[in-house]
C-alpha cells in the first residue's frame, strides 16, 4: 500500500492516520471511553476527517469497549449527519474482540437510516484496507 500518512493523537483513546491514496481516516479506537471525552474524541475525529478531505473511514475497534447507549446515540444525531455531509461514502468496520461490542457495533451501523453509506464489517486490517482500496 503506497500512502502518505499523517498520525495524530486524538484522545487517549483512539489514534488518526490519514491514508491519501484512498482518502480514508484510519481511527484505532482502544479502551473504554464515555461521555464528554468521547464525544470530544467524535468531533475531533470528525474535523481530521473534514480537514484531510477524506471520503471513508477504517473504523478499528477490535481492542475497544463497548459504547454506553446515550453516546452511541449522540454520535448518529450529531456526528454521523455531519460526516454524510462532508462527503463519506463507505465505513470499514474492523471488528472488537469483545462479543458484546462486536454485537452493539454492528446493531448501530446496520441501521443508521436512509444515508447511502457502504458498510462492511472485517476480521482484520487487511481485508477492511483491500476492500477501501476497490471503492
């Protein structure tokens, strides 16, 4: 994979990287985070994605807790409408280790409306890059 990659610390808990070629966001999520710091991390996230110009995002969570509900909610009112307005077309969800989160992740992004948003879920990185790669 040949990429210009730009890494930035987010919040203690999840670290962007810029991948131009595809002009996708990488975000490696890991812990448990909530609340005020999370949405923080969201919106952050949000204006790397808007600044880079980025069209998708790897979504890694394979080391990530699960989200309290009120969080994941505010995340698809407040952050998700912003992101289909700037542009993103597909979401590559490598997928927690946890079965809990795993099943709370996937219930999300299955339903999340009428927004034409390609998402597939990956075992691994590789598969989640190649299939970024094909779009």
């Amino acid at each position: 994979m040949s990429t210009t990659e730009v890494w930035t610390d987010n919040c203690r808990h999840c670290k962007l990287r810029y991948i131009k070629d595809s002009r996708t966001v990488y975000e490696k999520w890991k812990g448990f985070t909530y609340g005020e710091e999370l949405r923080e991390a969201w919106k952050n996230a949000l204006e790397f994605f808007r600044r880079n110009g980025a069209k998708r995002i790897i979504l890694d969570v394979t080391e990530s807790k699960v989200i309290r509900r009120e969080d994941t909610e505010w995340y698809f009112k407040n952050i998700f409408p912003l992101a289909y307005r700037y542009g993103i077309d597909a979401i590559a969800i490598i997928e927690s280790k946890s079965p809990i989160s795993r099943f709370a992740i996937k219930s999300a992004y299955t339903n999340i409306g009428d927004k034409p948003v390609d998402v597939e879920f990956f075992s691994n990185c590789r598969n989640a890059i190649k299939w970024v790669d094909t779009l």
